[in-house]
C-alpha cells in the first residue's frame, strides 16, 4: 500500500525521462537521451516497492546483458509517451551528497530484506555497502 493508503498515488503507467551524460577518462563527454531507439525487456525484479521493497528472481536474469555487445534483439522497443515538456521544472533542493558514513548498529535479516539499523533515528539517503573475510553462510 502506498502513501496515503492508495497505490498509483502518482499515477498507474510507469515512465522514464532521463539523460546521461557521460564523462571520460580523457575528459571528453558525451549525453545520451531516452527516446524512441531504447529497448526494453522483463527482468530479474518481479515487485519493487518503497515501502515492501524488492523481489528478485536469478532465474530471471539475462546473464551479461551489461557488457557491450550484448544481443538485444529479442528486446522489445519502448513505448513513446506524449509528454508536456514545458510542465518539467529544475529539482527544487541540493543533490544527494556523501556527508558521512553511519556504521550499522544492527544487522537485521527478515522474510522481506536485509536491513541496516541506526540508532539515532535518522532517515538516511544511500546505499548499504559491505564487506566480509571470508564467504558469509546463512
């Protein structure tokens, strides 16, 4: 359930605009734009939800769909959405920024996911990273 207890709070079709620009080893940069040239195929993430978070079948994934070269020709082309460009506006407030490391305080595993716990109650925008000695065995 989404916020407010309604699902497709901000709508019910799902969509990408985005632009990747790319800066070189040897400084030279490029932009690549979504439009109508991009492929889409189903993967490996069968339901991701803020609040549920994620299901991830391996027996899904497409090995080396990452690498240059791979074949996308069984990929589908993505759909084009008719789109009000002169609704985007600039992000209102300061990108996502590395301030600080938060080691974990506790080391949670559930049915639904892996979490990392603080202790000081606050809400941390990141990711978790990890690192082991030796192979961890559950």
């Amino acid at each position: 359930m989404g916020f407010m207890l309604k699902r497709n709070h901000y709508g019910s079709q799902a969509a990408l605009l985005c632009q990747l620009e790319i800066t070189y080893d040897d400084g030279s940069k490029e932009i690549i734009g979504s439009d109508g040239r991009w492929k889409c195929s189903e993967s490996a993430i069968t339901f991701s939800e803020i609040y549920d978070g994620e299901i991830y079948d391996a027996r899904n994934e497409e090995p080396q769909w990452t690498s240059p070269g791979f074949d996308d020709s069984a990929w589908e082309p993505v759909s084009l959405l008719p789109t009000d460009y002169s609704r985007l506006k600039a992000q209102d407030g300061e990108p996502i920024r590395r301030i600080s490391s938060i080691p974990a305080q506790q080391l949670m595993i559930t049915l639904k996911a892996t979490q990392s716990l603080t202790s000081d109650r606050t809400s941390p925008a990141g990711y978790a990273s990890q690192s082991a000695a030796r192979p961890v065995t559950g």
